[in-house]
C-alpha cells in the first residue's frame, strides 16, 4: 500500500448539503471546530520549520464537501497556503469534495489557487445504496466529475466506503471496477464504521445490518489491494484514522487500528498457503524484505497459526536483497499481490 505524506487540516461537516446516514466528522477526525486561515497558516509555517525543505508533501483540507463550502471561507483557506507552496516546501494541495459540487467555475478557481488532487466521496457507485445512505448523489455525479477533473489535469483520487447500509459483497466489486473505469491515480477505502447518533446506528439489528461479516470485508479489501496493483491504482489509505473520539463512539462495523497491515497480512497469508503447497514439506522457510515480517507472520501471529493447523511450521527471516511485496522460498519468488 502506496504511503502518502499530507499535511492535513479537517473541516467537520463545513459544506455539506446535508448528513449522510453514516457521517459523523467531529468524530471520524477528532476535530471539533473548523480552523481559521491564520491557524492554518501558523501550522504550514512550524512544519517548515520543523522539516524543511519537504518532499513531495502536500497541505491537504478533508473532512467536509471543500468546493461546498461558502466562497469565502473556502477562499480564505486556499489564500492562507499560497506562502507554503513551491521548491522545498509544500508540492500542492489536495482537497476531498462531493461528486455533484464540481462545475467549471469549481475547477477554474481550484487551479487559480495552485490545488493539485482533488478526491470525490464516491462510497458507492450502486445507485440505491447511495439512496439508502442519504448521499444525495449518484453514480453518474462520479463519472461526471472524475472526467471533468481528469480533464483540467488534476491528480483524481476517489473514495469508497465498504459495507454500507443495503450494500451486498457483490455491490462491492461492482462498485470498485467502476470505479477504476474512472482512472483515478489514487484511492481510498474505508470499510464502515457505525457511530452512536448516526442514521446507521439506528439501522444496527442482529443479523440485519451490519449484512457482511468481518472476513468477508477484509477478503474483499485484499482482493481490492490486488486488483487496483494491476491497475496502477495507489491506494493511499486502508481503514479509518484511529482517533479516542472514534473508539469511544463507534458501536459496529468493521475497525481496526492497522486496517491496511491487516490486509497486506491477508495477502502474504493466500502467497505462503501457495508456496507451503508448492513445496509440499512440513516446514516453510521465507525471506521477506526488511520491517515485514509481522505482516508475514500476521497479527498476533495468526499467519503462522494458520498454517500450523495444515501441518506446515513457519520460519521467517527479513533480508535487505527481497523486494517489499514479495518473499523468497524454495528458490521461488512469490508476490502478494496477486488475485486469487
């Protein structure tokens, strides 16, 4: 999975037309108040003190519906981060927005300001999915503005929510693959989390919602990882950001404070099953690269558990010649991503 360095800054619920079922933003961010321009401007000011010049690093503003917000305090903003931008400072700035608040007066003002990645908040791309979650877009608002943005030269990421409300296994790959017929460079995925004073709290009934189970969700996410590998999609993030404010208010769904090692773990799980059948002796011996092994061995070790109920002993070694996403056995290079 892709690492992307931001500079982020949340705006809780700032221009949204209204909350979708699922949608608490002062908790998901841990942000209660909207910042003011100057206390943006003080924090690009002590990060480049901190660790300039910078890399590749961008000032993003996530959390609300950007291009929804009112002109003025949207202006403000982007004004605030002009200074921080160029050679050895800040590359750009990365917004995330709604897919039906992008026109041609959104993107002229967007490049005005130097903004270089826009994410949309597709979460579905099965209309009746984002009925039932109170989205007030559609799938055909997703294509649109993807193509708009495509066109101008933005960096398009997109966003998707796993295991709404009415969503099936199947909508989920329905929706990634239309998705990636958007061609996004970078994607988002975010398997639900249920917050106390949501619409979907209200919808929690045993054996009726949440619908997918904890494994089906973390299949389907490493089965995405792969999937957008080959694509040449980057997916820059796997899970919701832990914060206390999400632990102490989240009652269902599917969390975990590492979701996306989690998911890489998946995946080397499905590679060392394959390389246990392919040499077919009790022990499995792998090289993996540098600062990998938990992910070989699983969290708490459940990898290596797995294979010792099919007979098979596990013995992990890191080495600096093994490629990351990939381990050596037997003479034989697997890699991790890799479909079913």
């Amino acid at each position: 999975m892709a690492k992307h360095k931001t500079l982020a800054f949340f705006i809780p619920h700032r221009g949204c037309p209204h909350q979708c079922s699922f949608c608490d933003q002062r908790t998901i961010s841990g942000t209660v108040q909207a910042p003011a321009p100057e206390e943006i401007a003080q924090t690009c000011e002590e990060m480049l003190e901190r660790q300039a010049p910078l890399k590749d690093a961008e000032i993003a503003f996530f959390g609300g519906s950007f291009t929804a917000v009112e002109p003025d305090y949207q202006t403000a903003l982007l004004e605030a981060v002009q200074p921080y931008l160029g050679a050895g400072r800040f590359s750009g700035i990365r917004i995330s927005t709604r897919p039906d608040a992008i026109d041609a007066a959104v993107i002229q003002r967007l490049k005005q300001y130097h903004v270089t990645a826009v994410e949309l908040g597709a979460q579905s791309m099965c209309d009746t999915v984002l009925e039932q979650n109170e989205r007030g877009h559609s799938a055909a608002d997703v294509r649109r503005a993807s193509q708009m943005l495509r066109q101008a030269g933005f960096s398009l990421g997109l966003q998707q929510m796993v295991g709404l409300y009415g969503s099936t296994l199947q909508d989920e790959y329905d929706t990634l693959e239309q998705l990636l017929l958007c061609q996004p460079e970078t994607l988002r995925i975010y398997p639900t989390v249920v917050l106390a004073g949501t619409r979907l709290a209200e919808y929690c009934q045993p054996g009726v919602y949440p619908a997918l189970s904890q494994e089906e969700v973390l299949d389907y996410c490493a089965d995405a990882l792969c999937r957008c590998h080959a694509a040449g999609v980057r997916v820059i993030r796997l899970g919701l950001h832990d914060t206390p404010s999400l632990r102490q208010n989240m009652i269902a769904g599917y969390f975990h404070p590492a979701y996306g090692e989690l998911v890489e773990s998946r995946l080397y799980l499905r590679q060392l099953q394959k390389a246990a059948e392919d040499c077919g002796k009790p022990e499995l011996f792998v090289e993996t690269a540098l600062r990998t092994m938990s992910k070989v061995l699983g969290q708490c070790g459940c990898n290596r558990e797995a294979l010792a109920k099919q007979g098979v002993t596990l013995r992990v070694q890191e080495s600096a010649a093994v490629l990351s996403g990939t381990f050596l056995t037997d003479g034989r290079c697997y890699g991790i991503y890799t479909a079913k």
